[in-house]
C-alpha cells in the first residue's frame, strides 16, 4: 500500500537523480568533456516533445477517438523528413547569429527587429499557457488518482484542488535551479539537456512498462486484446476511421499542426536549436526520433482498449487509464514507476519550455524595454538579467496555473495541448518563408504573426475562456451580438469543421495571406534586406573579413566596448573573449585604442549570444560615438555600385549588338558596292553591246549613203550585214525588256501540258546552226517516252537555248563537245547540258546565276554576252518550281542543270 | 527548397554524376510528399475498417507499417555515404569566422 511520505519522497527523490544527473553534465562540459556531444543524447532530448499529454493524454485520446492521436506523432515523423534541409539551415542560421531563442530567431531575421521580438514572446508566452497547464493537470490529477487509491483505505482528505499551485512552485524552483543557476547567462544548458534525455529514457520504459502489463499480463498478448475488442461495439468503432471528429480534414489540420509544432514550439527550438552541439547530429535524430515516436506509442492503443474494457461503465477517466489500470492490479510498484514517467514527461516539458520562455522573455521583451527607457546602465546587468529570467519563470507557471484553475475540468488533456499546437504553427510561415524567400520583410512579418495570432486567440483561445464561464457562453454559440457568422467555431459561415481545424484554416490563411501581401506592396529597410539576404543565403560564400564589419561606422574606445561586454557576460569571460579575438587576429588591444569595425562586430555577436540580436544592437549603438548606424550609407554604397555593375553590362551587350550590326553592314555595303558595279558594267556591256551593231549599221548605211555607183552584188552584202546588225540589236533589247518583265512579275505566262523530249528537239534545232559553225558536235541521250511537265513551252526552250548557247560559246571550236541528258525520278524531271568548255571556279557557281554577272576571264578579254541569260534562265525555272544550277563534270566542262516537277494527272 | 545539397554542387554533366548531396535532397523530399500522399485521405479511407490482420486492427496495421518504412527509408538515405564525411566538400558549409 502506498503512503503519502512515500510518493512524495520518491517523487522528490526523482526530481534529485534529475537534478544530479544535470549537475554531472555541467561538471563534466565543464571539464572539456561534454557528455552530450552525441546524436543519442541530441535525439532523446528532442523526445522533449512528449510531454503529459503523450503519456496520459494519448491514452485518453484513443479511448475516444481511435487512431485519432496518431497525427500529433506522424506530423513530426513527416517534418523530420526535411529537417536535412529546414532544420540544418536553421541552426546553421542559429549557431552564426547567436540566436538564444525563436523570438530572437525571428527578430533577428526581420532586421533584428525588437518589435517583432516582443510579439512572438507574446504569442509564445499566451499560447503555450495552456500546454503547461496541461502538463499541471496531468501531474496533479496522477497524483490525486494516486493519492486517493491511499485515501480510500485511510480515510484521509488529499490535497485537493491546490495540488497542480504547489506543484507549479515546486517546478517554477526546479526550474529556476536548472536553468538559471549560474550568473554567465549563456544560451546554452548542457544540464539541463542531459537531465531531459535522462527522462526521456525513464518516460520511454514507463510507457512500455504498463503496455506490456496490460497486453501481456491482464490479455494473452496484442492479438487477443484486439479480438476482444473487435468483438465489442464500443471498441471496435476505434478501429476505424469513422470515430474521429472532423475526420480526415481534422486528421490532415492535426499533421500539419505537428509538423510546425516539433520545431517551432519555443521549448523544441530551443533543444533542437539552441542547445545543438553539432549540425551532423541532425543525421542521426532525423529517423532515430521517429523511431522513438513511434515506440512509444506502440501500446497507445491496447492500453486505451483494455482499459475500456476493463472499466466497463466508462466512470474512470480515460486519461488516466495508464495509472489506474497497475492500481487497479494492486501493481503498486508499476503504478510507482508509471507516476514517475508521467512526472518524467511532464516536468521535462515545464523545465524546458519555463527556461526557454523566460529567456524570450527578459532577452525579447524586457531588455528592450529596460534599454529604452535607460534603466540599464549600471555595473552587473548579468544579476538584473537573472532576476528577470527567474520572474519570467514563476510568471509563466503561474499563468499556467490560472489558466488550469480556469478551464482544467472541462476539457481533456489533449484538446488543452492542440490549442497550443496552433499556436505554435503561427511562426511556421515568418520563420520558413523567412529563410528561403529574402522579399519577406519585417511589416509583413508583424502583420502574418499579429493577424494569426489574434484569429487563434479569437477562435480557440476565448471560447475555452468561455467554458469556464469568464465569457458568457452566447459568445461561443450562436456568436458575439448574436451574430451567427462572428461565432468562433464558424467564423464568417464556415461550418463542417471541428474547431482546431477550422481555427488553423484561417489563422494560417490570415497569417501567409498577410505576411505575402504585406511583403511584395512594401518596401524593406537597408537592415532588413542586409539580414534577408545573410539569412537566406547562409550557404553561400562570403568573403572572408566581410561578415559583419562594415555595419559599425562610428568609434568607440575598447575599454568601453569591453566594459559593456563585461557587464553583461562577467569580467572573467569578457577578459577571455576579448582574449582570443585578439590572438586569432593578431594583434594587442590597448584600452585606449580605439576599437575597429571587426571588434565592435564581434562585440555585438558576443552581445546577442546573451541578450538576443535586437538588445545586443542597441546596447552596442548606445557606446558608439558618431554616426552609429551607417548601414544606410552602405547600402546607397552598395547600390550605386549594383547600378555600375548593371550599366557596364548593358554597355557591354550594346557594343556587342553594335559590333555585330556593322558587320552586317558591311557585309550589305559590299553587297551593295558589288550590285553596283554590276550595274555599271551591265551598262557599260549593254551601251557597248548597242553601239557595236550600232556603228557598224550606220558605217554601212553612210557607205550606201555616199557610194551610188557601187555594183549590186557588193550593195546587197552590206545591206545583209546591216539587217544582220539589226537583228542582233533587237534581240539584245528584247533580252532587256524580257528580264525586266520577268522581274517586275508583270510577264504572262501561258502554261500549258508539254513533252520536255519535243522541248530538247526544238532547242537543238534552233542551236543546230550556231553549233555548225563553230564545228562542235552536240550529242543527246532522252528517254523512249515523252516526259510531261506543266508550263510555259517558249521559256523552257528559251531556257536550253541559253544553257546550250552558253555551252557552245564557251567550247573550242573543233574539239568541242555538248551533251544534252533528259532524266527523271517519280516527282521531277532533270535536264542536263554537259560541256567540256573551259569550266567554272566553284566560288563562282553560286554568283553566275545573279543578274549581271559575268565570268571574267582574263585570257577572253572583255567578258561576253549580256550577263542576264542566266539569270533569266533561273527566274523563269523558279518560277516552275524547279531548280537550277551548275556542276563541274568529268570533263573538266561544267554542267548545267535544272529540274522541273514532273505532271501527275 | 534548394538550400544546403545544392551549394557547390556541380551542374550536370550526364545522369551518372548528379552529385550526392543534390541526389539526397530529391530523395528526401520525394520521401516527404510520398508520405504525406500515403497518410492522408483518400488512401487511410480504404483500410478505415474494423478487420484485423495479424490479429492487429488493419488500420493501425497500416499507419505502423507506413511509419516504419518512412523512418526506414529516412536512415538509408540519410546514412548512404559511401565516402567518409571529408570527401563530400559540399556538405561541410564553411564555418563561422
């Protein structure tokens, strides 16, 4: 049978292993030899986040809702999945900063902003009263649960209500000896992390302790707890889904809420955070802890079954189904050591949570207060910074209590906790938007974290205020005034959720909505956007010596900017501080010398390690002669240097642009040079062409003219030459007037169906004689059927003409030889004009097809012909749809070809 | 969600050299979304049924099973080095000054 003496003396004597275990590490951190420097340690002092509610809570939650107290421990298994990514950054971020706390995290990367510091203490300290009340409720109520089984028998009264008060001062003692034992007033408790690891543990075999009873003791083993269970309505309607409240959208808000809750709950970023050893431990916690999660509540279940079945009536509280169900068995000793992991798992979370509160507390709230109103300017800041931290911790415990004493009895544990859960999620977007988008400035931060934090106060907070009945219930239900739509549960007509889930739908929609909006119609000022940019992208390389100097651009002495370091951190770790910068830099500090940019930068990080980023700012500029601040000044600096960059790279990429666009011009220019001296030889060639008829026509004609006495015969002669003259002029005009036509599009076609066999007869006919005379013999290959192509019959013959009239011109009389060569394939016919005449460089096959162009060649003397037979001959191809052009041959000749698409019928 | 793996990582150069830590930031967050896909509605709502297997509720069979294999799957990939800490530089982020 248990007595009073003996729970309360195992309970202190608990809280004494505790003490003492955190008392070695100290000792031993110390010494050098941290004994928490291991992802093990790191992991279980993570597990922090099973508190009471875990232990008890879970227990109760199942009994009602199923798998219902799942999601609080899956949220965090997903979350751990990206705290390779998030939460590496974040201590990254942490560890360079000096960052003591989550309000400090935020301020600090919203231009170490006290305001926005200040606000998120706020939220933290109100929304996180409900969970110790709930850790209050779960201790007192175990003890009373035990209490009672003794009270039975005596005959005695137990403590009664006042209970969870004395337990809160025992706690607010034992935290205060934990955490602010010392005057230093670091930001790291190596004690107290190993003490939580310890509990950890101690919860961990607890929990599996009375699930192994109850499965295996009072059942035949899991199996047969669950086949009883099944075959009972009022437990098996656990087993599935149906029984939880809100279902799957309440079971989605509820994952979602514990993902941000692990991490951003101000005590588990101060463990998985702040007191980090090392950056690679997050490896090893990022599945390890799940792991444990998910021992622990492996038997969640089975108990909250067992129980049920158990106590049939239903008159014992679920909660406490883990104790009652050993006291029942008269296990006192199991019911002992039950007790004492819930007391593990409760006074672990009050421990870690109260310090760091209380640390936001003095280092976000009350310093800047006391720095702005200049109340701290005395020797021995360190001991008002104690006292101030011990007075948080007793504030918030007692908050805690009030908030028990109000709303305890009506609700169960983890309906209390979740309240704080959404709370905690308000600093999931200004922190996670914060690291990877640097447009979040400090205005939307403090819009985000205001607008969520009063729709949670608004939807969660006060209608549990109005269970109690501070507030009038019609508050709650239909709604303040009366109206409907203002109602906390249904705000603005929402309905169809329970209220966790329709409270974290639109103070999250509240909270992103206005920290997004607020930050892309604002602007940022030059701090903000220097601490945007640093937080963002920590990863990236700086170069070294630029961290922080420029920042400072006032003097100071050292001895002054010692002495404020000193009279927050303690001589003798200012003295050793002071030490080592001057040897990693080498160089001596004289007290008289003024200090440099890098020292005050190092002073003020050292500053922030205790006070927080946004004290340590102020402090440092109260001692700074001149202009303190100059970060205006650098970021002016900075820009014009930006805008120089920016407008060399524009010139750059015009005188690019403009370099590329002369080449092209003058390419177009000799182009254009080239057109033109065509176009004067073309007249040149053409006047030359004309008067050559025309002076021998009008020789003759004068000859006529002046000699009538010549004979007939002679007469006639020169009259042939003249006609002959003629003749050769008009062609050459017709020529002319032909191309020009052709290219003007002003020239009629007349297509018809023709034989291109028929069409090569004609051509060599009307060749035949010009062949003749120069003795050169022209061979033909066609085919044995005719091969019909559409088009205009007088310009394809016009076209062979040309091709062969060239050909022959260009052959040595005698030896000359043409060959003409009709072919086809199933889409186009292909005509080919072979010579062995002089040939044709292959730079110039291109360029002899242009108008006006003639082959120069300097042993033919003046170039022959017009320059435009073969320019009409591609046109008028073209214009068939064929090609044309000229090869070398074997003959060492060209060959002219072109190809006309063949007429299908 | 391109933070610590990326820094310093080379761009490709052909699928067989995508750099480790770029390589285990994709599994990770793959690892996140299949289980956010594999705990959520509508998939829970086909074991949401009172039947047992193995003598345990399939439910809570299936939320145990999923849960493990995430933690599983989180250790492999987080613990797959094959070289020792000192040869993947893009890991080491430089040290604070």
């Amino acid at each position: 049978m248990l007595q009073h003496w003996v729970i309360l003396l195992v309970s202190f004597g608990y809280l004494s292993i505790l003490f003492a275990v955190a008392y070695y590490a100290d000792k031993r951190a110390d010494s050098g030899r941290s004994i928490i420097g291991n992802p093990y340690i790191y992991t279980f002092s993570i597990a922090v986040y099973c508190t009471g509610w875990t232990f008890y809570g879970s227990v109760g939650r199942a009994a009602s809702t199923g798998v219902g107290f799942l999601p609080i421990y899956l949220g965090p298994t997903l979350a751990a999945t990206t705290w390779w990514l998030v939460l590496r950054k974040i201590i990254h971020l942490s560890k360079t900063n000096h960052i003591t706390s989550i309000a400090d995290f935020i301020a600090s990367r919203y231009g170490k902003s006290s305001v926005i510091g200040g606000l998120v203490t706020v939220i933290s300290v109100v929304g996180i009263m409900p969970y110790i009340a709930l850790q209050l409720k779960a201790i007192s109520t175990s003890f009373n649960v035990l209490f009672q089984s003794t009270a039975e028998k005596a005959g005695e009264i137990s403590f009664g209500h006042d209970t969870a008060l004395y337990i809160a001062l025992v706690l607010a003692v034992f935290s205060i000896l934990f955490g602010t034992r010392h005057i230093d007033v670091t930001e790291r408790h190596e004690g107290m992390v190993a003490a939580i690891a310890f509990e950890s543990i101690v919860k961990l075999l607890a929990f599996s302790a009375v699930g192994i009873f109850v499965t295996c003791t009072m059942f035949d083993g899991p199996a047969d707890v669950f086949r009883q269970a099944a075959a009972a309505p009022e437990t098996s309607r656990l087993m599935s889904m149906d029984s939880l409240p809100g279902g799957y959208a309440s079971w989605l808000a509820l994952t979602f809420i514990s993902m941000t809750a692990i991490v951003f709950l101000p005590r588990q970023f101060q463990i998985l955070v702040v007191e980090n050893v090392n950056e690679e431990h997050v490896r090893t916690a990022a599945w390890l802890f799940p792991l444990y999660l998910l021992a622990i509540n492996i038997f969640v279940l089975p108990i909250a079954l067992g129980g049920i079945m158990f106590f049939q009536s239903g008159s014992v509280d679920a909660d406490m189904f883990v104790l009652t169900l050993s006291l029942k068995h008269e296990k006192t000793v199991l019911a002992l050591f039950v007790f004492i992991g819930g007391l593990s798992a409760a006074t672990g979370m009050v421990i870690v949570e109260t310090i760091a509160l209380s640390t936001m507390l003095c280092n976000d709230l009350m310093m800047p207060i006391l720095l702005r109103l200049k109340l701290l300017r005395r020797d021995g800041m360190g001991r008002v910074l104690l006292a101030i931290r011990r007075g948080g911790i007793v504030l918030i415990l007692l908050l805690g209590y009030l908030y028990f004493r109000l709303i305890g009895e009506s609700f169960a544990l983890v309906t209390i906790g979740l309240v704080s859960f959404a709370a905690a999620a308000q600093f999931a977007p200004a922190i996670l938007l914060g690291i990877y988008w640097k447009g979040a400035s400090r205005r939307g931060a403090l819009a985000g974290l205001a607008g969520g934090f009063i729709v949670w106060a608004y939807t969660l907070l006060l209608p549990s205020f109005a269970r109690s009945g501070w507030i009038s219930m019609s508050f709650v239900e239909p709604g303040p005034f009366g109206i409907f739509e203002l109602g906390p549960y249904h705000l603005f007509n929402l309905t169809g959720f329970e209220p966790i889930t329709h409270s974290v739908f639109w103070s999250m929609l509240f909270n992103v909505g206005l920290l997004v909006g607020v930050s892309l119609f604002g602007r940022q000022e030059a701090l903000e956007q220097l601490q945007a940019a640093m937080f963002v992208d920590v990863y990236k390389k700086r170069a070294p010596d630029s961290a922080d100097a420029p920042l400072w651009h006032g003097t100071t002495l050292v001895s002054d900017l010692k002495g404020l370091v000193e009279r927050m951190l303690g001589a003798e770790r200012a003295n050793a501080a002071f030490r080592s910068y001057a040897v990693q830099h080498a160089i001596e500090l004289h007290n008289d010398a003024s200090a440099d940019e890098n020292l005050i930068a190092f002073a003020e990080r050292e500053l922030a390690g205790t006070v927080g980023a946004a004290s340590a700012r102020v402090m440092v500029s109260s001692i700074i002669e001149g202009e303190a601040l100059s970060i205006e000044g650098l970021m002016k600096i900075l820009d014009e240097t930006s805008q120089v960059i920016e407008y060399s790279h524009r010139l750059e990429q015009k005188s690019r642009e403009l370099e590329a666009a002369t080449r092209e011009l003058k390419r177009t220019n000799e182009r254009l040079k080239e057109l033109d001296r065509m176009k004067d030889e073309f007249v040149s060639t053409v006047s030359h062409e004309l008067r050559t008829p025309l002076t021998s026509i009008r020789a003759f004609s004068e000859i006529l003219q002046d000699d009538e006495n010549m004979d007939p015969q002679q007469r006639q002669q020169l009259l042939r030459i003249v006609v002959q003259e003629t003749e050769r002029l008009t062609r050459l005009v017709n020529q002319v007037l032909d191309f020009t036509k052709i290219e003007s599009g002003a020239y009629q076609w007349t297509r018809e169906k023709m034989d291109l066999v028929a069409v090569m007869q004609e051509a060599v006919t009307a060749t035949g004689q010009l062949a003749n005379n120069r003795k050169i013999s022209v061979t033909r290959e066609v085919l044995d059927g005719p091969v019909f192509v559409f088009g205009d019959k007088d310009r394809i013959v016009q076209v062979i003409i040309n091709l062969m009239s060239n050909a022959i011109k260009y052959c040595a009389p005698e030896t000359g030889k043409v060959h003409l060569r009709l072919s086809h394939t199933a889409n186009e016919a292909k005509i080919e004009v072979i010579d062995n005449g002089s040939g044709i460089e292959p730079e110039e096959r291109e360029r002899i097809f242009e108008r006006f162009h003639q082959l120069r060649d300097s042993s033919k003397g003046k170039p022959q012909g017009t320059g435009l037979g073969l320019a009409i001959c591609k046109t008028i191809i073209e214009n068939h749809n064929g090609s044309i052009w000229v090869e070398g041959n074997h003959w060492n000749g060209s060959s002219f070809m072109f190809t006309l698409p063949i007429m299908t019928d | 969600m391109i933070e610590p793996g990326f820094e310093g990582a080379k761009p490709y150069s052909g699928d067989r050299h995508i750099p480790k830590p770029q390589r285990r930031v994709e599994r990770v967050i793959s690892l996140l979304i299949a289980g956010i896909a594999f705990l959520n509605f509508p998939i829970l709502s086909v074991f949401s049924k009172i039947e047992l297997v193995f003598g345990i509720p399939v439910l809570y069979f299936y939320l145990f099973l999923v849960w493990g294999l995430i933690i599983g799957a989180m250790a492999l990939i987080l613990h797959d080095r094959p070289q020792k800490s000192s040869a993947s530089p893009a890991e080491k982020e430089p040290e604070e000054r």
